[in-house]
C-alpha cells in the first residue's frame, strides 16, 4: 500500500480524528498513489496512524476511512459504514411523518464525501472526493442491497468537485432514469421533488425540522417567503394557518414547481403569491412601497463556504436581515437562516444584533434552530455543523 508521510508536529489533529489531511502537512508520499487509491498515513516517526483516500490535486490530500490498522478498505468496510449509517437514521427521522431522508452525510457518517439522499423509493447519490468515486460501484451495489430500492441516480454536478479536479456528472447508476418528479411528503405536507434538475439532491432535507417549527408560528399570519424554492417554508407555513404568503425566488423552474406543489396539497393558489427576482432588490422594493408582513423567512444560499470568505458573506447577511427586520409588523417575528459553514453560530447571532441595531427594532431570539438530524455533526468533525437558524421576535 502506498503511503504518505506527515511533517514533525503535524499529527495532532488526526490523533483527534479530524478526516483531512491537508497538502501542507505532508512530508512525503511514498509509491505513486492513484487519485482515491487507499494510503496509510505515518506519523514522521514512522509510525501507523490511519488510512485513507488520496487526492492528488485537491488541498484535503487524504481523507481518512479508518484509525483501526486491522480495518481492511473493502467492499465489506462500506457495507459496514452504510448500514451504520442507515440505522443511525432510524431513531431519529420517523418514517410515518416523512419518505424522504438523507440516508449518508459525508465526513459526518464516517464516509468522506459521500452524500446519499432517499425521496420516497429513489436514492440519490452525490459523490464529492476521489475516494468515493473509487468505490462507486461498489457503493451503488451495497446501497441497493440494504435498501432493497433499485433506482439510483446520481447528482454529482457540484462545484466542489472542481477542486478535487472531478468533472461534473449526473445520471441513472442503478435501475435506470427515475421520473420526472417524485412525490413526497413532511409531516403531512406533499412535495413534488426533481431529483434530475431540482438543486442539491432535489430537495433541501437539512431544513425539515425547521420549517416544521416555522409553521408553529405560522397561524393567521401574513407570510413573506425569502429565497422560496419550491415553497417549503410557505406550505409548511400555509399548513400552520397562515393567510397567504409572499415568495421571491431567483429560479423560474423552483417557482413553477412550488406552484404545483401549493396545488398539491388543495391550498388556495391565491393565498401565494411569487415573484421572480433578486431577493436583495425585491425586498427593497417592497420596503420602498411600505409594504408590512408578520412572519419573514430568510433562507438564502452559501454566501461563504470557508471562514476565509466570512466578511463579505456577512455583509450580505446583514443587508437581508436589516430588510428582513424592516418588513415586520411590530410584534412579527423573523426566521432567518445561514448555511455557510465560514460564519459560525456567533458570528451569525452578532450580525443579527447588527441589523437589528440599524434597524431600530428592539430583537430578542425565542429559539435556535439546526440542521434536522439526518445531518448529524461527528464531534471530531465540526465543519459538518452549517446550518444555523434564529426565529427571532421583534417588538
Ligand atoms: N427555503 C427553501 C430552500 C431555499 S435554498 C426550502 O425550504 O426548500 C435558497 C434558494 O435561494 C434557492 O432556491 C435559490 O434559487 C435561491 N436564490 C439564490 N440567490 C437568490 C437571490 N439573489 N434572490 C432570490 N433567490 C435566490
């Protein structure tokens, strides 16, 4: 097996388990490894440390699969892995309120980069570093056999993959092409999905938790829906007996599904209302025209994947949150989110007492939300904690 050999010192943080090992603390790669190809990884000592996935071009050069030198790296190994991971699900995401789960979260479900998303009886699989692409068939067989599903499709078109130097790539990998759109349904929400176009894997699963908690303070409340999607914070809210609901989305595609799916489930078309934009110049539009709402929903995309880019990723949370703020009745509350892994919780939470200052609102947070659990955090792996939300109340 080829190996790979760290710098003086530059141990610890895989001794704490952390699964990358950057290109700056390698010392020497011994015997030519293929990108995804296993290594052991040696401390400058010499001595046995992990194993793990090469990258030759990526900055993450090994991602680790196991501490344990008796572990073999095998077909056996992933089935461990994934049905582990399957399992971990059953305890937390109730089959009866949902059919769509996110069945294996990366580093966080001990299989670097590798994403599997199950809508009802379709899985999707995201492969995102060289030592998942190795193992791809090997994961599509095992993934059939545990599952007892037969289609998987794949939505490796991601810009990560850029940086491992992997060309983007979707398409049927078992079972051939599913449909068009797949139907399923959130705690007693229906939700057509597209799993071939639709962003991520079709569906933003990490926030069902959360919009279960925004319906709760939903009910008789006018609705402003920033970055919408498909509608999933305004059905659930529309389910929690708000009156209507005001959603900007940028994606022509996103909007005619959300429509489809306000039909879906008998609400009343009239009650939402879309608008295809730019969420920064329609809300100042809308603040322009004096316009007033009592519940604002705030879910944009990444603005900052490292904390390298936190500054200019915080600027943009504070100009929408300043909106945001500035489109509520007195006494509305907002549901804002970020899923930029570069600005942490209190960062979040200080941008927010920014907005609310310049907003000249009096703010206070009533509850802090998370990515559901099905995208759990390895505590050796705090990268995977992305998702902060505040539902906070103004007066
Ligand atoms: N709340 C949604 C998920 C939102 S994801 C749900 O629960 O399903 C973020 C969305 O913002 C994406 O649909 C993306 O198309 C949209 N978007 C990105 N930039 C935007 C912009 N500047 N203005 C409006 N929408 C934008």
């Amino acid at each position: 097996m080829a190996t790979v050999v760290l710098k003086p010192g530059r141990d610890k943080s895989i001794l704490r388990r952390h699964p990358w090992i950057f290109s700056g603390a390698l010392a020497e790669v011994r015997g030519a490894p293929e990108d995804g190809e296993t290594v052991e990884v040696l401390s400058s000592q010499g001595e046995y440390l992990a194993k793990g996935a090469y990258s030759s071009a990526s900055q993450i050069r090994v991602r680790i699969w196991s501490w344990d030198p008796d572990e073999e790296i095998s077909p056996d190994f992933f089935r461990q892995r994934i049905e582990k991971s399957i399992r971990r699900r059953e305890g937390c995401v109730d089959p009866t309120q949902t059919d769509a789960v996110r069945l294996v979260h990366a580093e966080s479900d001990g299989l670097p980069g590798l994403i599997v998303d199950r809508y009802r009886d379709i899985l999707v699989m995201q492969c995102l570093s060289w030592g998942i692409e190795r193992w791809r068939e090997t994961l599509v067989d095992v993934l059939v056999e545990l599952t007892g599903l037969d289609c998987v499709f794949e939505r490796s078109d991601v810009e990560v993959r850029a940086l491992e130097g992997q060309e983007a790539r979707s398409g049927p990998l078992h079972g051939g092409t599913p449909p068009e759109r797949i139907k399923i349904s959130e705690f007693g929400i229906e939700y057509w999905v597209d799993v071939q176009h639709g962003h991520k894997t079709g569906f933003y699963l990490d926030q069902r938790a959360n919009r279960k908690t925004v319906r709760q303070f939903a009910n008789g409340r006018e609705v402003l829906d920033c970055f919408a999607y498909t509608g999933g914070f305004t059905l659930a809210a529309l389910k929690g007996g708000a009156k209507k609901s005001l959603c900007i989305e940028a994606s022509a595609e996103a909007i005619d599904l959300g429509r489809e799916n306000v039909a879906l489930n008998g609400f009343n078309p009239e009650a939402v209302e879309w608008v295809q934009g730019n969420a920064f110049q329609e809300m100042r539009k809308l603040r322009d025209r004096g316009r007033s709402f009592d519940l604002v929903i705030l879910d944009p995309p990444k603005f900052a994947a490292t904390a390298a880019q936190a500054a200019r990723a915080a600027r943009g949370y504070k100009d929408i949150n300043l909106l945001g703020l500035k489109l509520l009745h007195p006494r509305g509350i907002l549901a804002t989110f970020s899923c930029s892994g570069g600005v942490d919780a209190d960062l979040f939470q200080k941008i927010l007492a920014g907005a609310a200052l310049d907003a000249g609102v009096e703010a206070r947070i009533i509850q802090r939300l998370s990515q559901d659990c099905d995208h759990p955090v390895a505590l050796n792996f705090p990268e995977g904690a992305y998702l902060k939300g505040l539902i906070v109340c103004v007066e």
